[in-house]
C-alpha cells in the first residue's frame, strides 16, 4: 500500500488495520492530493479483495480482482461525487450502493469525495448509512480541509492524513497537529472542571492560532468540542477508541467530574454543525463560539 501513496500516516493505519483484521468501518482521508487519496481507496479494494499470493494487507496487482479495479470495473469499490460539487442524487447512490451486500470475503469500499461541501442533510442522510454499515463495507470519506467537515461526520469517522511526502516531513506535520489538538483540549479540560471562566476559555480558543482568522480559530474551537464531547464518552468507554489520535488528555478526561447526559450527545453535535454553518455565514465568531460553550456547559450540568 505504501508503495502505491507512499509512507503516511494513512497508509501506516490502513495496513495495520488490514493486517490485524480490524479494519474500522468508516475513514476520513484528509489532504490536498486528491490523486493520492483515490490511489489509496484504490489499494484497499486491492489488499481487501486480491486472490494472489500475498501477506496480509498486500495484495498482488496482477490478479482479476486487482486488474478490475484499476480498470474501474470493479464491483468492489465505487467513487461518488467530486471535490467542489455536491448533487443531492449523488447521495442517493452512494447509499443505494453501500446498502447492497457483499459477496462473502469480499470488502466493498464505499468513496465519497467532497464532504466538505455536505449540507445537513446530506450528512444526517450519509451518517446514517454509516453508523449502520453493511457487513464487508468500509467507507472511505475524501476531504482537503477536515476543519470544513461538519462535526457530526468527524466525530463518527476516523481521521487520517493522506500525503505524499517524506517520513520525516509526516512526523513532524503529524505532532505539530497533535500539539495543536491537545493544547485546545486542555483548554475545553480546564473549562469543564470549572477552572476557568466562559469569557476565559472563548478568549483562549479564539487566540490559539495566531497566524489564523477569528473565524478560522472559532471554526477550530467548534471542531475541538465535538472532539473534546467524543474523547470523554471514549475515555469513560461508552465509545470504541479512535486510531492516529494521541490524546494526552484522556486520563483527565475519564474524571471530569459532571453529569454528562449521553442521549442529548448527538443533538448537540448537529448544533455543533448548524454552528459551524454559521461562521461561513459571517455571524459573528466570537458569539458562535460562546454559545457553543454555553451549551455544553449546559448539558453538562443539567442547568
């Protein structure tokens, strides 16, 4: 596989996964290079459905099975829509085809490229496609700005970076987003232990970036809650792990001390994502923002 994209963070997860059996049911595969994420989609049919001579998680390129999906006939694997453009019918048959069984041993990729152009509906529509995939069906999300991603697709997928670059470029890409992550999960931290204020904690997230835009920060701080809401439901183990995700936060977050109530979780992630609708349209961050934290705080102490 890596010999198809190159050593990425993406490949690295992908391979492991194969190897292991434990392939995860759905992936956002995040970069510019929209050649390298087809090329990896295309590498997963392959590894998922070669009948060559191979390991696990490779696959032999000369077999029909491989041919097929280089030739782009495989019934295995099927592209829907593109990087700029989303057409409501491209949604339909992207769930009429992930919707269809498998043949036995075999696994069919779903792709889906644009989703950053999702409207709400189209990600309630895919979302519950999704959460209630087929058996043998992975599905493989393309976007070139996760941040563009509405929280209620980000926080049910894995995330991976996809590119073409050195290992020692892809490190260090790799901690300084991790940094980035964790730096304003501890801020989210602080704020629901009450240790500081909501004026405080608007203020801190809106300044994380400091090369960025208030709106760029503000759309950051609302893709972070989603996250910070999804890592303590993972950390209390009432949602499996996510992989390539290094959360040095995690202990603290099993102990935050509030009520949480889980049945009101997915209502607040589709506001997240109204939220965040909002930003593009020019209201003012700093008060989007506010009402984000507002609400969390909220529903984390039943006020």
């Amino acid at each position: 596989m890596s010999d198809a994209v190159g050593d990425c963070p993406a490949t690295r997860c992908l391979e492991a996964a194969l190897v292991s059996n434990r392939l995860a049911h759905a992936y956002l595969l995040v970069g510019r290079d929209e050649g390298a994420k087809l090329a990896l989609a295309a590498a997963v049919a392959k590894a998922g459905n070669c009948r060559g001579d191979h390991g696990p998680g490779e696959f032999c390129d000369a077999c029909p099975s491989c041919r097929q999906v280089d030739a782009g006939g495989s019934a295995n694997i099927r592209i829907f829509g593109d990087s700029g453009v989303l057409k409501i019918d491209t949604v339909d048959q992207f769930i009429s085809y992930a919707s269809v069984k498998t043949a036995s041993g075999c696994l069919k990729v779903s792709v889906f490229r644009g989703v950053d152009f999702f409207t709400d509906v189209a990600a309630d529509r895919v979302l519950k496609t999704i959460e209630e995939p087929v058996s043998g069906n992975v599905f493989l999300l393309l976007s070139r700005n996760s941040r563009r991603v509405l929280p209620t697709i980000r926080s049910r997928v894995q995330i991976m970076k996809v590119e073409q670059s050195t290992q020692e470029v892809a490190d260090l890409q790799d901690a300084a987003s991790t940094a980035g992550e964790d730096a304003c999960l501890e801020v989210l931290l602080e704020f629901a232990k009450a240790n500081v204020s909501l004026s405080e904690t608007v203020g801190r997230l809106l300044r994380m970036g400091s090369q960025n835009s208030l709106r760029d920060n503000a759309t950051a701080g609302l893709q972070t809650i989603a996250l910070f809401m999804n890592s303590v439901l993972r950390a209390r183990g009432k949602v499996p792990p996510l992989a390539g995700i290094s959360l040095s936060t995690e202990p603290e977050l099993a102990r935050v001390n509030f009520v949480l109530d889980e049945s009101r979780v997915g209502l607040f992630l589709d506001h997240l994502g109204e939220r965040l609708k909002h930003i593009e349209q020019n209201v003012n961050p700093e008060l989007v923002l506010t009402n984000a934290l507002l609400e969390l705080r909220r529903m984390t102490t039943h006020e």
